[in-house]
C-alpha cells in the first residue's frame, strides 16, 4: 500500500523514526501534581471500597500467571531478586544503624 503523494509504503520501518520537532508546552508541575494527589486517593478509596472483588482479580491473575510456566517462573526471579538486591541490603542497613544507635546511647 502506498500513499497517494509520494509512493513511500505505509508500513515501512525505515520512515517511522523520523523526529517531528514541536515546541515544548510550559507544564505547570503544580497541577499536575495535584491531579497525581486526586488520583492515587481516588484510587486508594476504590480498593478500599471494593477488595473482594480485587481479591478475586488477583486471583484470577494469579492463576493465569501461574499457568503459564515461562512467565510465572520470570516472576519468581524477579521477587527473588528484589529480596535479595533491595530488601536484604536494607534490612542489614536498618539493623547496623540500631546497633549503632544503642552503641551511642549506652551509658554506664
């Protein structure tokens, strides 16, 4: 298929990473962040509202992930690496600052 200007297929790869250069819009971060707020509430309200019914969504993502052997195991590597990358090196960072801390604090 091609247009009816210039003959260049619609589909061809080789046009679609031609950069159109539009004027950056002045975006006030302040709205913005405000609607970011509204948001995240609305949402907390609404799982508040309604966890049975977003237990049963998670349960049925649940069991379609866990049907797919591939995907299911892609995402016990990536809870296990969370754990061991960024969880394991806080819990050992917030264990040495008590320490620290009681160290401080002794007195005899």
């Amino acid at each position: 298929m091609t247009t009816a200007t210039d003959n260049i297929p619609i589909g061809d790869e080789r046009f679609r990473k031609v950069q159109i250069e539009r004027p950056t819009p002045d975006i006030d971060l302040a709205k913005l962040e405000k609607f970011y707020d509204r948001h995240r509430k609305a949402v907390k309200k609404y799982q508040e509202k309604n966890k049975e019914q977003l237990k049963e969504k998670q349960k049925k993502y649940m069991s379609k992930l866990k049907e797919d052997k591939e995907r299911y195991s892609q995402h016990l590597e990536k809870r296990r690496n969370y754990y061991n990358n960024i969880l394991m090196p806080r819990k050992k960072q917030k264990l040495e600052e008590e320490h620290e801390a009681k160290k401080t604090t002794l007195v005899i």
